[in-house]
C-alpha cells in the first residue's frame, strides 16, 4: 500500500482543497451560462437531440 513519505503541510493542504473548490465554481458557472443560451436559443456549437414528438409541439 502506497504511504506519503512526508506530513503534507496544513498551508498545502488548504491550498489544494482552495483550487478544487474554483474549479467547482467554474464548472458551475459555465453550465448556468450554457443553460441560459439554450433556454433563449442563442446555444452556438451545442447540439441536444430533438425527437420528432417534440417537434410537432
């Protein structure tokens, strides 16, 4: 089983988990933006299937 050779530091540790959480907020953000541009129908290089029943509606 691998083991750490040395204690990562408190200031490491919290600086990883500190970038781990931008990149959530990140991801976040550019979903929400996504949703918005399809909901208004200004998606440019998005494509989600459309089944024929729903576009007869």
């Amino acid at each position: 089983m691998a083991v750490p050779k040395k204690k990562t530091s408190k200031g490491k540790r919290n600086q990883r988990h500190a970038v781990w959480k931008a990149k959530a907020n990140v991801a976040a953000a550019k979903a929400l933006s996504l949703g918005k541009s399809i909901l208004t129908g200004r998606a440019q290089g998005f494509v989600y299937p459309v089944t024929e029943d729903e576009a007869e509606d």
